[in-house]
C-alpha cells in the first residue's frame, strides 16, 4: 500500500489535494456570481435534459416484469434485448461526438434529445420482442449522444473555479431521473399498465424545440469552428485520440468507463426484478425501493463533488467512492430483509458507486481540448454502451446458473473495484482551473 502511495505523491500534476494551501472561498463565491446569465442557463437546460433521458432509460427497468409477463418473454430474452440496444448506442455515442465536434454542440442536443425520444414512446406500441429491440435500439443509439454533448456544454460554460462542481452536479440528472421514474410509475403500472409507461416521452420533442430556441452555443466552439481546425475528416478525429499524446489516457479512459458502466447495466436494469424474485416485493413496492434509493444516492454525487473539488483530488476521490461502493454492494445483495433495510443499504451503495460520475467525467474531459473535447467524451460514453452491450447478457446468464445474489457479487463488484483501478493508474494529468481550445 505505501507503495501505491508512493506512486500517487509522484504525480506532480495530480496530487491529493488540487489546490496548494487553504481554499479561497471567496474565489468560489465570486465563481458561483459569475454564474448568473448564460451559464446558469446552460448548466439547468443540460440539467433537465439528462435527467428525461435517465427518466426514459429507467422506465423500461421499472416495467419489465410486467412486460416480460405480458410478451411471454424470458429474462435471458430481456437482456438480449438490453444488450442490442447499448450496442447501437455504442456507435450512436461515437458519431455524435464526431458531429458535435463539427457542427456544434446547439443543434445536436436538440435534436439527439428530440428524436430519441419518439424511439422510446414506441416501446409501448410493441407486439413482440423484435419491436421492443427495435425501438430500445432506436431510442439508446440517439440518445447516446446526449452524454457527450450536455458534459461539453457544461465544461465549456461554467466559471473555472467551479466548474468540477457544476459538471458533477450535472450528473445529478442520473439519479434524479430514476427518482422521479419511480413515482411517476408506480401509478401508471397500478391504473394504465406498462405500456403507458412508455408514453411520456411524447411530450420531449416539444421540450426539444423549446431548448433549441434558448440554448446558445458555446464560445470555445465558435473560436473552433472559426478557426476551421473542426473541417477534417472524421477519421483524423477519432485518431487524435489514440495519438502519442492521448493514447495512454484514452486506453485507460475506455477501461475506466467500460467497468464503470458494465456495473451500473449489470445492477440498475435488473433491480426491480432482483427485489421481485429475491425479496419477494410486488412490482410497485420494488419501484419504491430503488427510486428512494437513487434519491439518496444524490447525496454521494454532491459530496463526491465537494470532495474532489476542495479536500482530495479528483483521481483520489473516484478510487475511494469506487472501491465503498464495491463494499456496500456487497452488502446490499445478501445483507437486508425489509424495504426499508434493502432502501438504506442500496442507497448507501448508490451513494459511492455510482456517486463517482460526478467527478470522473471532469477528470477526464479537463484533459481534452475543445477540438476533440466532445469526441473524447463520446469515446468515454461508448465504452459506457459497451459494457451497457454485455454485462446484461452476462448477468441474464448467470442468473439462471448461480441465481441472482452470485451472479451480481461475481459479475458488478469486480468492475467497480478495476474502474477505480484504471483511473489510480491514469498518467499524471492535470486539474487545472483553465481548459485548452486547441
């Protein structure tokens, strides 16, 4: 352990606290009035935006024992499903990032959060599973883009002094959407049925519309598109990233992601039926528990936020929620026996592991400049997609040969503890207050 110590005091450009001496808060409070206006704006548009499209992601999770009941389909079946749809947001998040890059960061989340949402509204409208995949598919490779676009937005909007603060409360919108998903389900399954579940997203293309109108586009973009660095071809782009420059830290970005998002997809989706067939819970009793849970959860993307902007460093920051939320999850799977224990141990779970987005998007994006800014992010919101693709698929599997509780400790706890892992071993990069354009 002194060892690895040893190795994190040597990064001189990542030590364990990101400013030398005591905090000016009075910087900070200048940084927070500085907000006012555009920036303001921008950061609860981005806000509003990813917290609907976790809304949308999450009723499917919340309706799929009824569904898997009235299609007659299997949970093997289920997360085929699952795992088709994050393939194609795989490459969905890529090509975004790509447009965004060129075309800006205004008219690709209008319209990535416009479209997606009708591919999700056709959910409801499914007569078998191969219209389910297709629609899930639609709807996850559109709305893949959106990640990379709102962290862009809010990177290159927010006051330096905090802008590790605004882009970690941004990823509040994860756990605030399955929150608000769980309220607005549980009566919608009791009186209308899992279909109408689905029929929400129908009002987000007119919230699109109204976002195009007053959202504006970024200031180091338009020095970008001005310069015409963002006129080549899309393959040099993507390339950047794997230049001598980059190549280390996009590798160990991809795994990071890749572990960060398997374990979310291999635990969130299957929760409401991991309490209906280990708890026992009915449908909304199982919806109650992890929306409650997720609304504690919030709690763990502030203070991660708090903590690696002002006390520890943000690579520090992330190993520590990582590897507790390894622990707890732990926990939680064999540990509890009421709603009310499985909601205090999931949410203290939901508090670590999943409370390091709020910082590990910052952590990488500082380190990219605004001509390729939106392109690392969708290479980060790729390896997400892909271990969205296939830890469904393996936890469906396992599932039917060591049950649920051996099946989520053999497959999620290992991949919290290698994000955490792959981010300690990141080359010494900076936390700097000022990000490059070029």
């Amino acid at each position: 352990m002194s060892g690895m110590t040893d190795r994190l005091a040597r990064r001189k450009e990542s030590p364990l606290r990101n400013k030398s001496g005591p905090v000016d808060w009075s910087e900070v409070a200048s940084a927070f009035r500085d907000l006012k206006g555009v920036p303001l704006r921008t950061f609860l548009i981005c806000l509003c935006v990813w917290t609907v499209v976790n809304l949308e992601q999450s009723m499917f999770g919340y309706a799929m024992p009824a569904m898997v009941e009235d299609l007659g389909i299997s949970i093997k079946t289920i997360g085929l499903v699952i795992s088709l749809g994050f393939g194609a947001a795989i490459f969905g998040a890529l090509l975004s990032g790509l447009l965004t890059d060129r075309f800006g960061r205004r008219i690709m989340l209008a319209s990535c959060f416009g479209l997606s949402a009708v591919f999700y509204a056709l959910q409801g409208f499914a007569g078998s599973v191969f219209g389910l995949a297709a629609a899930r598919s639609g709807g996850a490779a559109i709305s893949a883009g959106l990640s990379p676009i709102t962290n862009s937005y809010v990177t290159e909007t927010s006051p330096p002094r905090i802008r590790a603060l605004m882009v970690g409360f941004l990823q509040i919108g994860f756990p605030l959407g399955w929150f608000l998903a769980s309220m607005l389900v549980a009566p919608l399954l009791a009186t209308f049925g899992w279909r109408a579940v689905f029929m929400v997203s129908l009002a987000v293309p007119v919230i699109a519309a109204i976002i195009f109108r007053f959202v504006p586009e970024t200031p180091g973009f338009a020095l970008v598109k001005a310069s015409a660095v963002n006129r080549r071809p899309m393959k040099a782009q993507l390339g950047d990233l794997f230049s001598p420059r980059f190549r280390t830290l996009t590798l160990l970005c991809i795994l990071a992601f890749f572990a960060k998002g398997g374990a979310y997809a291999g635990l969130a989706f299957y929760m409401p039926a991991f309490l209906h067939n280990v708890r026992g819970y009915d449908a909304s009793v199982a919806a109650h528990v992890v929306g409650i849970s997720y609304g504690i959860g919030i709690f763990g993307y502030l203070s991660a936020s708090v903590v690696g902007e002002f006390f520890l460093s943000r690579r520090l920051t992330i190993v520590i929620w990582s590897w507790l939320g390894a622990a707890s999850l732990i926990a939680f799977v064999w540990l509890p026996s009421k709603p009310i224990e499985d909601v205090i141990a999931f949410g203290i779970m939901a508090i670590f592991s999943f409370g390091t987005s709020a910082i590990l998007t910052t952590f990488v994006l500082e380190q990219f400049p605004t001509r390729m800014r939106a392109t690392g992010a969708a290479c980060a919101s790729a390896s997400v997609s892909l271990g969205f693709a296939v830890l469904p698929v393996v936890v469906a599997m396992l599932v039917g040969e060591v049950g649920w509780q051996w099946a989520i400790s053999l497959c999620v706890t290992p991949l919290l503890f290698i994000s955490g892992l792959a981010v300690l071993w990141m080359p010494g990069v900076s936390e700097d207050l000022e990000i490059r354009d070029f």
